[in-house]
C-alpha cells in the first residue's frame, strides 16, 4: 500500500503531466506544430552529446542486424 507521501508525489506528477499537456496544446494551437518538430530535434541532439560522451556505444543498422542473425529477428 502507498503511503501518504508517495500519494502526494503520484498526484502532483500527474498535475504536472496534465499542465505540461495542457501547454504543449495550446502551443500547437498556437505555433503549429513546428515547435514539436523542433523539441524532437533538441531531444535528439541531447541524446546524441549524451551517447557521445559514452565509450560503449555500438550503433545497429537493420543491415548489421541481419548480419548478425539476432534472435527474434525470424531467420
């Protein structure tokens, strides 16, 4: 069972989720959505300085992983 505190965390991160929802509508509304368009780019170049930074990145292209015969891959 969740104790009182852990409750008043959950309801305030969904208040928030909701604000945040609410803002990017209206922001969409509003600029169109372009603006999403960009957030995905500035997400994506994040994750990329963050990858970059990290000595044990290996990138899989579809093609090496046809290579390799990874499991599941239903070959």
């Amino acid at each position: 069972m969740m104790r009182e505190e852990e409750v008043k965390a959950a309801i305030l991160r969904a208040e928030g989720e909701s604000e945040a929802a609410r803002l990017v509508a209206e922001a969409i509304t509003s600029f169109g959505p372009g603006l999403i368009a960009m957030r995905k780019i500035e997400a994506a170049q994040h994750i990329a300085e963050t990858l970059g930074q990290t000595g044990n990145v290996t990138f899989l292209t579809n093609s090496t992983m046809n290579m390799l015969q990874i499991a599941g891959t239903g070959r």
